[in-house]
C-alpha cells in the first residue's frame, strides 16, 4: 500500500481546487545540494531516523491530526447530508460510510508518525539505489499547481467560502505558513518524494524478478519491503 499521508498531503491541494477530497524541512536531496525545500527558521525535526533529521517537524505532526480529525468529519456531514437529499442509494452510503469509519480509525498519532519515518527511510534507500532526482523540479511543479489553484479561486464568485477552503486556512493558520510557502516544502517534498517511490518500486521489482508482474504486485513487494527497513530502523523522537 502506498503512502497514505503523502496522498493526503497532496489531495489537500485538489481537495480546496475541487472541493472535493502533510513541513517546514531540512535539506532533503542528497545530490542537488543547491536547491532546498522551504523550511521556517525555527524548525525542529520531530524525530532522527538512522541518524538522520525527519523533514517534518513537531508542530507538521500536531497540525496534520487536528486536519484530518476537522476534514474527516466534514466528510461525515456531507455523506448524511446527501443521503438526507436522496442522492445517496443506501448502498452508496455504506460504502462511503465504511471508508469513513476505515479512515478515522487509521488517522492515529503512530499511524501518522510511521508513515512520515518511512519517507525519510525511502530518501536513504534511493540513496544507496542511485536514485537521483531534482528538488527544484518538484519545487517548480508545486508553484504552478498552486498558481493554477489561485487562479481557480479567484475565479469563485462565491460570497461565501467553500468549507474546505476554511479547514485548510485554518490548516496553515496552525503551520504559520501561506499558501505559497506550503507549496514550496508540503507540497514540493510530496511530489518530489512520490516520484522516488516509484523509482525505487521499479529498481526493487527489477532486483526481485518483478519487472513483467502487475502494479499491484509490485506495489506489495515495495510496501512489503519499506516495512522490514520500517522496523530496523533507529528512530529517535
């Protein structure tokens, strides 16, 4: 299974563009040293992993849990208000009503923090793979998603803010962080690490003999894998 907080990190985004639906870090990449993610003056890591800083820090984690715990619960609102409406089937609720209850009782502190440990576990392991991919680059590709979301704002002739828009304010209210500093280390740190991912999925399927399975099979080998590196880890909080 992939990285669920990283998908949250960049759904956040296409949640308040769609209305629909993690950083203030160090120096991540090991091989582009001139171009680092944003990172505010006062961060301090939430954890070493083998020695090495998190690119996450305390007040991320605590920010982070208040989100998903205001958004879940919208989520909530909105499935019985439509059910309300009749534009629910009874079996459409349940099935969203199952992947709610599936999502609040997987949105826990450990939960969190494992899955924000294994990024920086997936950084070292690229690193001894060769896997040499550019910060600026995913840097870039955040600013023009947040552009292209900025202008979808400013196109809302709403009197009213969405309550999506609201809950993730609030989220960067609680970071200390605008929109385009989000950008610049949530966002740009989740595409820069998703794109690791998948190198390191395919180097990993090559290594075992995968190369010809499906995605599903190799996304399990890679998960499987990420979770024995998991628990031999130092991880120092």
């Amino acid at each position: 299974m992939k990285n669920k907080t990283r998908t949250w990190i960049a759904g956040i985004f296409s949640a308040v563009a769609c209305f629909s639906l993690a950083s203030c870090g160090n120096e991540v990449s090991q091989v582009d040293q001139d171009t680092q993610f944003y990172q505010k003056s006062d961060f301090q890591p939430f954890a070493t992993v083998n020695g090495e800083p998190s690119f996450f820090d305390e007040s991320y984690v605590d920010a982070y849990m208040e989100f998903q715990d205001r958004y879940l619960e919208l989520t909530r609102q909105r499935i019985e208000q439509d059910y309300s409406n009749n534009l629910l089937t009874q079996e459409q609720y349940d099935e969203k009503m199952a992947a709610y209850q599936t999502a609040k009782s997987e949105n826990t502190r450990d939960a969190v923090i494992e899955e924000l440990v294994k990024d920086t576990i997936l950084e070292q392991e690229a690193s001894k793979r060769g896997v040499n991919l550019s910060v600026e680059e995913s840097i870039d590709e955040a600013k023009a998603y947040t552009d292209n979301l900025k202008q979808t704002l400013s196109a809302d002739t709403s009197t009213e803010k969405d309550e999506s828009i609201v809950l993730f304010e609030a989220f960067l209210e609680d970071l200390g962080m605008t929109y385009e500093e989000y950008a610049e280390s949530y966002l740009a740190y989740s595409f820069y690490i998703r794109e690791i991912e998948r190198e390191v999925t395919e180097s990993l399927a090559d290594e075992k003999g995968l190369a010809d399975k499906s995605d599903e099979v190799k996304n399990e080998a890679y998960a499987s894998y990420m979770d024995q590196l998991y628990q031999k880890a130092k991880i120092v909080e």
